[in-house]
C-alpha cells in the first residue's frame, strides 16, 4: 500500500463497530489514502472484490487528482509526517508509487 493506494475512496468502507470512527487527517490531497494507511498500520486487513462497484474516469480536467505526478510532493509529506517514514524508506515508496504511476499511464 506505500507504493501504491490500491483502495478507491468512492467505495471504501470499514466497521466502524470493530475499529471505531476514523477521520481522515486535514491534508489538502492523499486524505483518503492516509486513512487507509493508518487502519491498516493499526493491524486491520483491506479487502477488495473482484466485481468494479462503481467506474472512476481518470484524468478529468480539473479533478484534483487528474495529474498523478504532482501528487508527488503530498505523497512524499505523508510519508515523512503521517507515517513518519524515515528518509530511505520514504524515497523508497515514493520511487515505487512514481514507477507505478508511470506504468499505469502507457495502459
């Protein structure tokens, strides 16, 4: 999950009964993906199923995360802040998330 955020925020979801509320951290973007960082750093498993739930369009003009290589600098401050990575470790997964994205986009 560091080098890449497998879980779409459209159709997330967790028990509230088993883990309590969670918010997500006030951060302009990655908000979602920290959430999920942080319930799955405190021993929770995340699931996924095989059927779509819902369709995301990728590179709306304008969407906040229509450019995933400027996510780059807020990746890197979740990293560091939220999951207080240390330096190695966080070039690491940021190397990985960038390698990621760029395979994703010649798809």
């Amino acid at each position: 999950m560091l080098r890449r955020d497998y879980i779409g925020a459209l159709t997330a979801m967790y028990d509230r009964n088993a883990l309590g509320t969670r918010l997500m951290p006030e951060m302009r973007k990655r908000q979602d993906y920290a959430l999920w960082l942080s319930i799955m750093r405190d021993g929770a498993d995340a699931r996924g199923l095989a059927e779509p739930l819902a369709v995301y369009r990728a590179g709306q003009t304008g969407s906040l995360s229509s450019n995933k290589m400027s996510l780059v600098k807020y990746n890197w401050s979740l990293y560091r802040e939220h999951e207080d990575l240390s330096v190695p470790q966080a070039t690491r997964a940021l190397a990985g998330a960038v390698g990621q994205s760029l395979r994703n986009s010649r798809i």
